[in-house]
C-alpha cells in the first residue's frame, strides 16, 4: 500500500511538471506593474537622494515587493483551498518551489548589501531584475511559452541597469519603471493572451 500511494505521489508530480500553471492571473501581476510604476513616479518624492538615504529607497521598494507578494501569494493560497487536494494544488505547490529560491536569495543579497556594502548598492536595480528573470526562467515548464520573453526582457533591462545606470544615474527611478513595472505589464499581457482570453475566464 505504501509502494502504491508513493508511485500514485510521483505520477501526480509527473502530471503536475507537464500541465500549464493556471494560477498565476493577468489582472494581479498587471496590479504589481501598475503598482512598480507608481513607486517610480513617487520615489523622488519620498527618496530625495537614495545614495545616502539607503534604508528610505529600501523601504519603498521592498515594500512595493512585499505588497505584490502578498497579494499574489494570497490569490494563489486561496485557488488553491477552493481547488482542493489534486493536480491543482500540486502545481501550485510546484509553481512556488520553483519561483521561491529567486526571491529568498534576492532578499538575502539586499541585505548583505545593505548591511555590509551600501556603497554597491546602486547595482541592487539590475541585480533584481537579473534573479526575477531567473525565477521566470526556473518556471518556466509550468507557463505558457512566450512567458520565457518577459523572463529575457528582466534579465536584459538587468543588465542595462548594471551597464548605463551608475555614477549620476545611479537609483534612477526609470530602472524599476521600466524593469519591474514594464515586465509585469508584459507578464500580465502574456497571461492574459495565452490563457485567459482563449478560456474566457
């Protein structure tokens, strides 16, 4: 019976690795873009020069990144109770395996950074959006195709921000804007137009 249950396990996580995952929605990573553009706009409001000001430019965007997260972890928790046990839930599960590394090590490294070498801190813009293409690119298998774009887009608008924003334009707020908020906006773009719109759901 053990032997049966652990091969009907591993049969599902089969089934779970080749289905598409549905439970990412195009109408909250657009919330996160939309949310990532409007952080920009009021950075130089609340950020007057984020080089000495480290921990307020911090607080910001983080915050921005915490609020996304939380909003779509809660979206995929609760698709997930309504699902119930099954396929549903194990992609769910498979989904954040696969995404969650990149965002554990993107926090560690803010940290270290600001703890030990603010005056690196500049690159954590491009840094970021190099280990968010990463976890797209880590997940991919579970999304529709073309969502390996916006995994490309993240890691080359990484490396234009470590390449032209540093010396005066160093913690430009056009980095995010252009790099979180234009790649959720394409994200919720291909979702909707691979997934949802062929579904009507």
């Amino acid at each position: 019976l053990r032997e049966a249950l652990q091969q009907i396990s591993d049969i599902r996580q089969q089934m779970a690795r080749s289905e598409v995952f549905r439970g990412y929605r195009s109408l909250t990573v657009c919330f996160s873009g939309v949310l990532g553009l409007m952080a920009a706009a009021f950075q130089s409001h609340w950020v007057a020069s984020p080089a000495t000001d480290l921990s307020r430019y911090l607080v910001l965007w983080v915050g921005v990144a915490l609020l996304s997260a939380t909003i779509a972890g809660t979206e995929l928790l609760l698709r997930a109770k309504v699902a119930g046990p099954g396929l549903a839930r194990d992609l769910t599960r498979l989904a954040v395996e696969q995404f969650l590394p990149c965002l554990v090590v993107g926090a560690l490294l803010t940290l270290c950074i600001y703890l030990h070498s603010p005056s690196v801190a500049w690159m954590l813009p491009g840094l970021w959006s190099l280990m968010f293409g990463l976890g797209i690119f880590a997940s991919w298998r579970l999304l529709p195709s073309p969502v390996v774009w916006a995994g490309l887009y993240y890691v080359v608008c990484g490396c234009c921000c470590l390449r032209w924003f540093q010396g005066e334009y160093a913690f430009s707020a056009w980095q995010m804007a252009i790099a979180f908020g234009g790649g959720q906006l394409l994200c919720a773009a291909i979702l909707y137009w691979t997934l949802e719109r062929k579904n009507g759901s």
